[in-house]
C-alpha cells in the first residue's frame, strides 16, 4: 500500500467514526424527545377524582346482549 491509500484509509476511518458519534448523538436526542413526550402525555391523564361524584349504580353492569 503507498502513502496515498494508507491516508484515505485514515481519512474514511475518521468519517465513520464522525458519522457514528453524530448518529448516536441524534438518537440520544430523539430518544430525549420521546421520554418528554411520554411524560406529557401522562401527565395529560386526567385523575379519576371527576368519577367519585357519579352515583354507586354506574358503571358496574355490562350489557351483553345488546
């Protein structure tokens, strides 16, 4: 191998590793993203304290025949 391949091999092995620590950054971001994201929407959920003010008689029968 002359000098000219051994540097475009250094120079393509330092690419890679630049484009692996970028892509790995990018997934760490969007995985970020989604964590604030989830904990968005379960934080959305609404507390069930809005269904103690039903009367006792709802909500424990199932009409199977319908």
């Amino acid at each position: 191998m002359d000098v000219t391949g051994i540097a475009n091999v250094a120079t393509t092995l330092a690419d890679v590793g630049i484009s692996q620590a970028v892509s790995i950054a990018m997934l760490k971001k969007a995985n970020d993203i989604q964590t604030e994201n989830a904990t968005a929407l379960i934080q959305a959920i609404p507390d069930n304290q809005s269904v103690a003010n039903l009367p006792s008689h709802l909500g424990r029968n199932i009409n199977t025949t319908a």
